[in-house]
C-alpha cells in the first residue's frame, strides 16, 4: 500500500500533497498488527500557498488501482481527517 497526505483549501480542492511508502518502506504493512499505532512522517510543500486555514486528510491505497482503503471512523472519501492547519507566514 502507499500512504496520502492532502491539505485541502476551504472549498475542499487539494492544494499540497504528499503520497509515499508507509513509514518510508521501513515497516512493511504486511507486519502491521490491528489496533497498532504506526508513526508516520510526509513533508507538504507550502511555499506557494497563501496564509489560511486549511484541512488535513490522510490514509491508504492500492496502487494498483488507485483506490483508497477504508479509515475508521468511515468518511466518504476513505480519507481519515486529521484537522484544520493554519498557515501564517
């Protein structure tokens, strides 16, 4: 699987994002238990983005045909929300 990362501005477009190998291919998911809590770092480049609030999503998909895994609490988009991020330069 491949891990997300999107910052979405107020009307819910995505303007950063970060996609990559979970826990930078370190920790395969296959290794993964239920319940575990698995750490995980990607850098969004913000140089272009005007100061504001934005969103923070993330989860997991099948590279293979694109399609994200299901998050718990379930969301439409099987993308878990992580919170608001306020950018102030």
């Amino acid at each position: 699987f491949k891990a997300f990362v999107h910052l979405l501005d107020g009307g819910g477009q995505v303007v950063g994002q970060h996609d990559g190998d979970p826990v930078g291919g370190f920790t395969p998911t296959s290794r993964w238990r239920t319940g575990e809590i698995v750490v995980d770092t990607h850098r969004i480049p913000l140089a272009e983005l005007p100061p504001g609030s934005y969103g923070l999503k993330a989860g997991l998909y099948e590279p293979a045909t694109v399609t994200n895994l299901p998050v718990q609490p379930p969301t439409p988009d099987d993308r878990a929300e992580l919170g608001p991020v306020e950018i102030d330069w």
